[in-house]
C-alpha cells in the first residue's frame, strides 16, 4: 500500500482528524481534542498534518516549535493503515517542518504505560531523557 500524501490540515479537516485521535485512544476527558486542533491552526508556530487516503484522513501529526525545540502531538494512524510506515511518514514530515523553522531538537511526550508507542519512538531512533514534565492547567 502506497503511504498517503501528508499536508497542512484546514479547519474542514477537524471532524475527521479529531475522531482519528478519539480511534487511536489519544485523547483524554481533560483534553478538548477540537479546541487543541483549532488552537494549533491558528497558531504561527504550529500545524497539524494530515495523510489523506483519497478523501479520509488516515494520518495526523501535530507539531509545534517554541523557539527552543520542537514538540510533537497526537500522532495517530488509523488501523487499517498500520504497518505501512505511515507512521515513519507522519514523524519524518513533521521533522521536515520543523527543520525548515530551524528547530534544532524535537522532544515529545508518551504515557509511561504505552510500550507500544515507546517501541515505536525508540525503533525511529529517540530515547527516553532523564527529566519530568510538570504541569498545570491555565483555564481556572
């Protein structure tokens, strides 16, 4: 199977690229995945991708670059197109994008249970880094 063409997502896009994440269990009820697509379109520093097969959104990426380093978000691949490298795809073209801002570092974050995306993350050549991520929501 040929790896679909990937591109900028448009805000007709966030149907189908926010019920992907929902699909590839990436979001969570803290998170509003809509808001989060909406934000990175109207943000300067960040995109979504998307790989289209024919009209349908197989593939998402979301990427980020705060001046420091790059972020990577919600990389999902739909099932029936797993195995393929899509996913190599989707990592390869948000590098791309990154590279072309002059990010010099991508960073980014998986759920310590998630073997599966660390087994991925890792076999792409990243490695785990000796720091903590620490948080607080900005919305109260």
């Amino acid at each position: 199977m040929p790896v679909p063409l990937i591109g900028e997502a448009s805000e007709g896009d966030a149907d189908q690229v926010v019920a992907l994440w929902r699909a590839c269990g990436l979001t969570r009820p803290w998170n509003d995945p809509a808001a989060d697509f909406t934000l990175a379109l109207r943000t300067q520093t960040a995109a979504v991708l998307v790989a289209r097969d024919a009209a349908q959104a197989v593939g998402s990426v979301m990427v980020g670059f705060d001046g420091h380093r790059g972020w990577i978000y919600y990389l999902a691949v739909d099932l029936s197109h797993r195995g393929a490298g899509l996913g190599r795809a989707l990592m390869a073209a948000a590098e791309a994008w990154l590279k072309v801002r002059g990010c010099p570092k991508v960073q980014l974050m998986v759920r310590e249970d998630n073997e599966a995306a660390l087994g991925f993350y890792q076999a792409l050549g990243m490695e785990r880094q000796p720091v903590v991520t620490l948080g607080r929501f900005l919305n109260d």
